[in-house]
C-alpha cells in the first residue's frame, strides 16, 4: 500500500509580481491557462479515483506564490480542499509561497481552513546571492516568517537553491546549516537551471553567468543533502521534476538538469559511506580470505565481498546506470562483491561482510 500521495493544484505565477532572475513559473509547471476553483476540484478528484488505500493524501497548491493572490481567492480555494479534509477524502492541506507574503492576517486565515504544511521558497540565506537573483527580500524576512508559521502549529518547509548568482560551496553549505536551525518539518533541494525567457538566460547568453557543471551540482546538493539528513529533516525532492516541456529539452539550457538528480546525489552519498568501509578493511583480509579466487591477473588473489543496504536505497548503492559497481570494481579489482537487500539496515545505511 502507497503510504503517501500529494494532490499538486499548480496555479503558474499567481500572486507573485516579483521577476526573480530565474523564474518563468509558466513554463516550469507547463501550463498556460489559470487554475479556477471549480478546475481544483476536477484535479483532485481525477487523482482521488486513482488513490484508493493510500494512507495519507495531501492536496498541495503550488507553482506561484499562493498567498500572495488575494486573500479572497485563496479562501476560495482553500474552501474546496477544506470540504475533502472534512469528509475525510484527504488528509492534510499543503501549500507553498514566499516568506515577505506571510503575516498574521494571512496564516489566521489558512489556520481557519485548516491548512496543515507551509512551504516557504528561501532559495537562500546568503543576502547577496538573494539581491543578485532579485529575489525582492532579505534573510532576515526568512527568520520572521519561519517563527510566525512555527507560533501558528504549522508545518514548515524550506526549499533551497544550488548554483545561483553569486553562490559558491560555503553559501550553499550555510543555507543547510540555516535550515537546520529553523527546524522545518521538510526540505527540497534545488539546483538551479537556466529556462528559457528568463533574466538567467540572458545573462548566460550573455556570458555573466556560468552554470554549475552537473558534477559540481552533485556534490554540492550531496553535501547540503548530509547536512538535513543528519538533523533529521525529511527531504522531500531533489532537483526538479520532469515535466514535457522540461523533459523534452526545448525550456532548459546548460548540463545542470537531470531527470534522476536525485538518484545522482543518493547514489553519491550510497558510495562515500560504502566506501570509508572498504577501505577499512585490513589488507591482510582482503588478501588472504579462505577459499579466495584466484584473479585473472597473475599474482593477484581475489576476496569475496558482500555489501548490505536497505531495500529502499538499493538502487543509490548500485548507483545510477550500476556507476557506483562499476566505479568499486575499478578501483578494488582485488575483490569479488556482491549486493544484497537487508531489511535490518535503516535507509541511507550500508553494512560490508567479508
């Protein structure tokens, strides 16, 4: 049985008059048209007749600011999937916006109609890197808006940005830490790619800004990822998703997307924790095992390796296309491994026998 289901109501660009340098809300959700109440309610029940038995249902207003519209249309919104939480058809109300449109007269409102997670669009925590992408505010308003949804018993959320104007490693590992220290209940991480019709796209035309090469991006998102991980954050998407007009390659310049981005950057973490354990074992072990085979290069002797991860994280520890057995069997020819599932291992966790 699915354990959870989000029910996305994109309303592209609404209620956001501000430009930032990488937006075109229009073409990242692929829609044109304007998402009317009476329209939210066919999307959600065309997804609920596809939903039967899963555990817990959200509907999720995103793709513009949400409470930057007016506060009468968001209610009439709100009012809709309000009815589907009351008849018990779904389970939460999700919605996300920007942190200078939260105040008390709004958050009284969402309270009123039973909205339960608020997701706030930070991209950063470095003022720079905000004034350079015209994000329109500060840090400052991040933490005010953070305390006030926190005091109203919403749940918080916070998505991030890698690769923006003016971001380099230390910012982005500082955004983590940030985030961290604002105790969000989720987080996405996503790095930055140049679409069309954009202001980003003309300074890359123009040659001002330079993407984050795809291997750059991983191992920044990898290392931000840790940071959240360990303060037990769920995080709840890795890059950004596929949809026609991105997937098709006709909106997106540049190397940085990818539509298994978030395998990318598991795979790397799957990797990094399976290898410290490899490279703990004694040579002695890896060279003198009982019964070990003998390797087709003369004068080499082969030892049998076993390696463990949960069932949910065992394609990360095979790694995107098998990169990660190819990459163990380059650099350790001297052994002979094998991959396996372990449902005692937590997810994200690897255990190496000899």
């Amino acid at each position: 049985m699915k354990q959870h289901a989000i029910i996305p109501i994109f309303i592209p660009h609404k209620g956001c008059p501000n430009d930032c340098v990488f937006c075109n809300q229009r073409k990242i959700t692929a829609r044109t048209a304007d998402v009317t109440p009476d329209g939210a309610k066919a999307v959600i029940e065309q997804w609920l007749s596809t939903l039967s038995g899963v555990e817990t249902v959200e509907v999720a207003f995103y793709g513009g600011s949400f409470t930057g519209i007016p506060i009468e249309e968001q209610t009439s919104f709100l009012e809709i999937a309000e009815e589907y939480k009351k008849a018990g058809r779904i389970h939460k109300i999700h919605l996300s916006t920007r942190p200078d449109y939260i105040d008390e007269t709004i958050l009284d409102n969402l309270k009123v109609h039973g909205v339960d997670v608020i997701e706030l669009g930070v991209q950063s925590f470095d003022d720079e890197v905000l004034q350079l992408s015209n994000r329109g505010h500060d840090s400052a308003c991040v933490y005010r808006a953070a305390d006030l949804i926190h005091s109203y018993g919403f749940e918080l959320g916070i998505q991030l940005m890698i690769g923006l104007p003016g971001d380099s490693l230390e910012s982005c590992l500082y955004s983590a830490r940030e985030t961290v220290r604002l105790r969000p209940a989720l987080a996405r991480l996503y790095p930055t790619i140049i679409i069309d019709d954009t202001e980003l796209y003309e300074q890359y035309r123009r040659g001002e800004y330079t993407p984050l090469s795809r291997e750059e991006a991983i191992l920044r998102t990898k290392e931000m990822y840790k940071i959240l991980d360990d303060a037990g954050i769920y995080i709840m998407r890795v890059g950004l998703k596929s949809t026609d007009i991105i997937g098709d390659g006709g909106a997106v310049n540049g190397g940085t997307y990818h539509p298994a981005f978030r395998q990318l950057v598991e795979g790397r973490i799957a990797r990094e924790r399976i290898e410290a354990q490899l490279d703990e074992l004694p040579n002695a072990q890896r060279s003198a095992q009982p019964g070990a085979q003998v390797d087709p290069q003369p004068g080499t002797r082969q030892t049998h390796v076993e390696i463990a991860s949960h069932p949910s994280w065992f394609s990360n520890m095979i790694g995107h296309h098998a990169e990660n057995k190819a990459y163990f069997r380059e650099k350790h020819p001297d052994l002979t491994i094998t991959y396996r599932e372990d449902t005692s291992l937590d997810p994200g966790e690897f255990r190496v026998i000899i």
